[in-house]
C-alpha cells in the first residue's frame, strides 16, 4: 500500500497529530527510532477496501519539540508506537494510550472552552506543551532530532513502555491511580477509606465517561 496516499496536505512531515481514532500512537518521518521490539503487528486501515499493513514494527522513538519562547529542545518519547518511519509524513498521538500512562491530555481547544489548557501536560515533571489548531485537528510542531540531540536533550516520555494491547480492557497506569488515591485521601472528611479494589474498579469508569 501507498501510505502517501494517507498524507494530509494541511500538515507538513513537522507535525504529530492528536487522533483519538488511532488506537496506538504511530511513528512517521519526524522521529528517530531509540529501541525496537522483537514484535511486529498487522495494521488494518480504517476502510476494508485497503489491505491490511503485514510486519509493522514496534518501537520506541524519539520526536524533538522546540520552544518558542526560549529556542530550548527537548525530546518526546513514545513507547510502544507503530513505526512507519518515512513511509509515514507525520506522526500520530493516541490520547487513551497517553492518558493511561497518567499524561493529561487537555484537547478541547480553548475556543470552544475557555478553561481548556489545549495542552499535553506531564504532571510528574511539571511540563506542559501547548497543541496547536489547524482546521478541527489539534497537533504538535515536532521534527526529526538530530544525532547529537539525540545524546544531550532532556527526554521526557509521554506513553508506557509495558506492552500496549488496544484491544484489552483499560488498564490503569499505577501512577494515575495513585493520584486518585491520593486525591481522595486530601478529602479525609467526605471520603475516609476506599478499598483499592474498589479504585480498580471505579477509575477506569470514570476515564471512560470523560473520553
């Protein structure tokens, strides 16, 4: 298949997409693959008319975003994505596999909501990087890190290295339930213990009625 085909002419090979369609984040031409998993997927298109991809491989990569504010870089990781490499002219974020690794994922842009952030925002490391807006689609401005960025910017990850099935029932980062244990605790006086089964089993209910 020609994946050029898939290409949208409203984003140029610096741009990696939010996609709440994707149902794995994708790897395209604007990332440096760091390590590759000894596995490969078969990746079937959205429309039964296309064959399915045989052989994609699984990987860890790397995508550079500059600042604007003050021209510093640093890398993005993305665990267990789809690599496409230059096949592929941009890159795709899937929001479920960033929210599941305890990444805040505020996508509503901010003229629709004003108290939207319209950002990523990495709450372990206090980061947050703003999306853009391009007709409805939120994305990032990344490019493909240079060799020697690769070895001296700060990375910060933005999926799970542990393997990612789509297709298996949600499954909780242990650092998201941890901070709704711990939010719960600060409300000692309205909520005074809660079994963490019982956070097992209302969680992902609750991330599923607010995606």
């Amino acid at each position: 298949m020609d994946l050029s085909t898939f290409h949208n002419p409203l984003f140029d090979d610096n741009c990696t997409i939010l996609d709440s369609h994707a149902d794995t984040c994708v790897a395209g031409s604007n990332t440096a693959p760091l390590w590759f998993s000894d596995d490969k997927v078969s990746v079937s298109p959205f429309i039964g008319e296309y064959a399915t991809l045989q052989d994609i491989p699984i990987a860890s990569i790397a995508t550079a975003w500059d600042s604007l504010v003050d021209g510093s870089t640093i890398l993005l990781v993305i665990n267990e994505a789809l690599y496409f490499g230059d096949r592929l002219g941009h890159s795709l974020l899937c929001p479920n596999q960033l929210l599941d690794f305890g990444v805040i994922v505020n996508d509503c842009p901010s003229i629709f909501n004003a108290n939207s952030t319209h950002s990523i925002i990495l709450p372990d490391q206090q980061i947050e990087r703003p999306l853009l807006l391009r007709g409805t689609i939120s994305y990032l401005d990344t490019r493909k890190p240079m060799e020697d960025e690769l070895l001296t910017c700060e990375r910060y990850e933005l999926t799970s290295a542990s393997p990612w099935n789509p297709n298996a029932s949600i499954s909780i980062g242990s650092n998201v339930r941890d901070r709704f244990v711990d939010a719960l605790q600060t409300e000692k006086d309205l909520v005074p213990s809660i079994p963490l089964e019982l956070v097992d089993d209302l969680l992902p209910r609750l991330i599923s009625a607010c995606t």
